[in-house]
C-alpha cells in the first residue's frame, strides 16, 4: 500500500507528542529501571501505553447515533452447515462527522458484519484477501481446530505478493528471516475458508486479523467484527433480546488531519518491517472512543432493561465503565456472562473494569431513569475526552417481560486445584528483541518454529502468571477459571469462564483450565495488540 499524506502527518503528530510527553510513562519506568514487582505495585500507572493526538475537529459527545453493525446472512445453509463470504478490502467511510476516512474492513464496514450462530452448528467463513498485504483471521474465543484458528504464519496472500519469503521485497535486510520461515505455516493465495464447528458455550467472540507482527495495526484499521453464538437454554432465560440486546464494539483511534486514521507503524504500507515508533512501544491509545465505529454516540432507549454485548476491541486502552444519570446516579451494571457465556449466578458491579479483549454481558436497567433523562457510559481510567464513552437517552416508557433469573447456567466446569497435572509459570515482561525492545513471555520473544508448551489433551493445568505492565492474557481454544489474584481470592469481575485475564501493573494471577477440544498447534499471548506484535506471544502444543 502507498504511503498517505495522512500517515505522514500521524507521525509528525505522533513525533509531536513524544515532544510533550518523554517516553511512554510506564514503559520508560519499566524498562529503563529495570523495575521488580513490588516496585511497580507501589507505583502502578493506570495505563499502558501512549495516547495519540487527532489533528482534526471532534465531535462533541453523545450526538452522532450508535450503529449497530448489520448481520451477515449466509450465502447458503444447506447440508447442516451456514456458509459466509466475506471480502476483505479497504473502503473509504464516514467515522467523524463530515469526514472521510480509509479503512481496511471486512466486508465494507467496521466493525465488521456481524455472524450470528447457534450452538454446535458449524460455520464457514470464506474471506477473500483484496487488501495489499497478507491477512490472517482469528476467531478470538472459539474452540476452532487448529488449521481454521489463524495461526499467524497461515497467511492469506493478496494477489501479487510474492510467494517466496526471500523474494520478498525487503525481506532479506531483516536479521531474524528465519522466524518467516515457519515450515508449518499453511498459506493460500487470495481466499481461504476457516469452518467453525461452534461447539461450545454461547457467547459473544469477535474476529480480527492475526497476522504476525502487524496484527496491531490491521486491528487498528478496522479489521475487526463480532460473531455471536446462541443456544436453546440461554435464549430460554428471558434476558432482554431483539432491540433491547446491543454489541457495544468499544475501541480508541486517532485521526489524521486528513481524516486517516494515525499510527506510527515504522513501515505504514505494513508490509515488511514490523514495529511503531517511540514513545508508542507500550501500546497505542487514541483520543477518540469509538462505540460500534462511532464517535461518542447517543441510543435512544425505553426505560426498560437491557443486555448490553460488551467487547473491548482497542489494542491497548483499559476502561472502568460506569454508568451514570444526569443527577449524578450510578447504575447497577449486573453482569450475566464472561467472555466464554453465562456466569452460574448474577453479579453486580458499580464500576466494571474491561481489558483489551475482554466482554462481559450486562445488564442495565432504566426503568427508574425519568423519560428524556440520559444516562452516560464513562471512563473511570480516561481523562478529559476519554473519560465519555457513550450514552443512552430514555425516549418512553415501555413494559418490560424480561428477567434476570438467579440461575443462569449449570454447566460451568468445576475444576479443582487438585485436578491440575501440572503447574506452569510465565513472566510477562519487557525486554531485549531483535537488538531493541520487545515484550516477552519467560524472557522470549514470539518464534512460530518454537515449542513453548506442551500439553495432552484433556490435561487439567495451573498457570501463575505474572505481569511487569498490563498485560490482558489471552489462550487460544479454551476457556479457563481465575483462582487466585495476588494471593487473594479473585475480583467480582473474574468471574465465570474467560479467555481473556487482565493482569494490572505487578499483579499474579492464578488459572486453571482444561485443555480439550483438539489437538494442534495454538497460541497464548498478550492482547495488547503492540505488545503482540513485539514478540508476547507463544505456542501451545495440544498433543
Ligand atoms: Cu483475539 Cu490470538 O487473539
Ligand atoms: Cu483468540
Ligand atoms: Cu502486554
């Protein structure tokens, strides 16, 4: 892809920025200290990463409406199986008001179109690759086998680029070439299909791009969308549903004075040399809080409960939502369900933290919120503009026939301490990579032709982990249990069956998990998507 005037002016901005801020806070701390555990505990930042600037007006907040993202109907579902065709390309769409930004989408929009399954019957995807550069699609949170979960290396190559690493421009000035050639790695030309078998708990998942070493930036331009699965007995609950069920998408970005989005990839075609520039290492905010694509937007609501799909899609921002009326109430936030389906029971939050990666599924209820009252959804973690996310303003009165039963679920896995076979430890930390920083697991950096574990299939394992920065830990087929956090027994909000952990500044987290589903080769990393590409991530070997 060539270069656009807007990238240039991104990294004047971002070259700007550095200016006012010295390196990134947390990661100069971390990294130029050499900073232990305790010391980053007594200290800990509330953010990871650098914000960037937008070079053009913003809207004020709660005014543009919330999109909600069109659902994708199959091209044909016969024979047992829904089949879907997306094409990835890039578009030119209207995200602020009045002005034009490109994007890379799937299917023409961003967030992308939206698949809705059902538990158990299996879906193909087909993505067509019409971007300029190769692509891999990830469905995050599905037990997918493993040559449909998006290995980073199983690229999809655009028509036109070579086929041959060596003959790959630029390539061989890299020092590490040898990490490209994954003699494992499945690629196609232009198209590939990906079946999800969906055999698994209902939930919210999404798709992104996986591709290894620009899986942040491909994110960052809208190579993101949801896919939800259902099943009989959750639809059986009598949770809020049809208009009163809304996927919020949330993430950051930052626009250009030309209206693209910024991001200082050290090569913005990303096509060869991965990496952002200083003070970005730590992970990329944005000024701007985008809920389902939109900027800051307004949904009008019956003053009546709903569920509210949550996903945290921003490669690095952390939130701390709450939710507030206009005479300065906070509303429950009752949480039904984890990032792998329904909780066994209800909990309520006042202030819900959200990591890169993570959804919750939520209850809110504005039956007590007076008709043309508005109840806003902030940012406890943002400041200034980052503090709004969106709003919800009460347009009538309604009945109401929806429930919160005290049971959600009863088939939650009850895994013991004394199940476990074995017991891993992982350091998430800063380090050396390439002869620069990186961001390794156990003191390495990402190498596909590594193995990093081993495990059987069926094996009930514990995983400590601890984190230097924030880290949000994500393990590729499977959903795990939080035991331990700090020492102490876990938060209200690690609750229920996860992929996704987040661990805060010097914390250790305790997991347990049963790896079944299939054999293959998977992947465990960091969702901080910067911190993905610079190297935290690592192989899982089901055998
Ligand atoms: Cu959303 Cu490998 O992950
Ligand atoms: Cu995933
Ligand atoms: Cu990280």
């Amino acid at each position: 892809m060539r270069e656009r005037p807007d990238d240039r002016s991104g990294w004047a901005l971002g070259m700007a920025r550095r200016q006012v801020l010295g390196i990134g806070g947390a990661l100069g701390l971390m990294a130029s200290t050499g900073l232990g555990t305790s010391a980053a505990l007594a200290r800990r930042p509330s953010v990871t990463g650098a914000e960037l600037r937008s070079a053009v007006p913003l809207p004020p907040a709660f005014q543009v409406p919330l999109p909600v993202p069109s659902v994708l109907a199959p091209v044909s579902a016969s024979g047992g199986a829904d089949r879907y065709e997306i094409i990835q390309r890039e578009v030119t769409a209207e995200i602020l008001p009045g002005i034009r930004t490109p994007l890379w989408t799937y299917g023409g929009a961003f967030p992308g179109p939206t698949i809705e399954s059902r538990r158990g019957r299996p879906v193909t995807v087909s993505h067509r690759n019409e971007l300029p550069v190769p692509t891999v699609v990830h469905l995050h949170g599905g037990r997918t086998p493993p040559a449909s979960d998006g290995y980073p290396t199983d690229l999809v190559l655009p028509a036109g680029w070579p086929e041959a690493v060596d003959d790959m421009p630029g390539m061989t000035n890299m020092p590490d070439m040898r990490r490209m050639l994954d003699p494992r790695a499945v690629r196609s030309r232009l198209r590939r299909d990906y079946t999800f078998p969906l055999d698994q708990r209902p939930t919210l998942l999404w798709y992104h791009d996986h591709r290894m070493d620009f899986t942040a930036p491909a994110i960052w331009r809208g190579l993101a969308g949801l896919h939800i699965v259902r099943d009989d007995a959750e639809d059986a609950l009598g949770l809020p549903a049809g208009r009163r069920e809304l996927p919020l998408m949330i993430a950051d970005r930052a626009f250009a004075a030309g209206g693209g989005l910024v991001y200082p990839a050290l090569d913005p075609g990303l096509r060869n040399r991965p990496g952002v520039r200083e003070p970005y290492l730590a992970g990329i905010l944005g000024d701007v809080i985008l809920v389902n694509g939109a900027p800051w937007p307004v949904h009008e609501v019956d003053a009546a409960r709903y569920r509210l799909r949550v996903l945290n899609a921003s490669n690095a921002r952390h939130y701390e939502l709450e939710a507030v009326t206009d005479d300065g109430r906070r509303l429950d936030l009752v949480q039904v369900g984890a990032d792998q389906g329904l909780l066994a029971m209800p909990v309520t939050h006042r202030l819900l933290p959200i990591a890169p990666a993570e959804r919750y599924d939520v209850i809110i209820d504005f039956v007590g919120v007076p008709v043309g009252g508005r109840v806003r959804i902030l940012n406890r973690l943002g400041s200034g503009r980052t503090r709004d996310v969106m709003a919800f303003r009460i347009a009538r009165k309604a009945t109401d026939d929806s429930r919160v039963p005290r049971t959600l679920s009863t088939d939650l896995p009850a895994w013991r301490r004394s199940d476990a076979v074995r017991v891993r430890d992982f350091a998430f930390r800063a380090g050396q990579m390439r002869g620069g920083h990186g961001w390794l697991i156990g003191g390495q950096p990402f190498d596909p032709t590594r193995s990093d574990v081993t495990t059987r299939l069926g094996d009930v394992e514990i995983w400590r982990l601890v984190a230097d920065v924030h880290h949000p830990v994500h393990l590729h087929l499977v959903g795990f249990q939080v035991l331990s956090r700090r020492g102490r027994p876990p938060l209200p909000h690690d609750a229920g069956l996860k992929d996704t952990v987040s661990l805060r500044p010097g914390e250790s987290v305790e997991i347990i998990t049963r790896f079944d589903g299939y054999r293959g080769r998977y992947l465990f990393h960091c969702h901080n998507a910067e911190h993905e590409d610079m190297g935290m991530m690592a192989n899982l070997e089901i055998i």
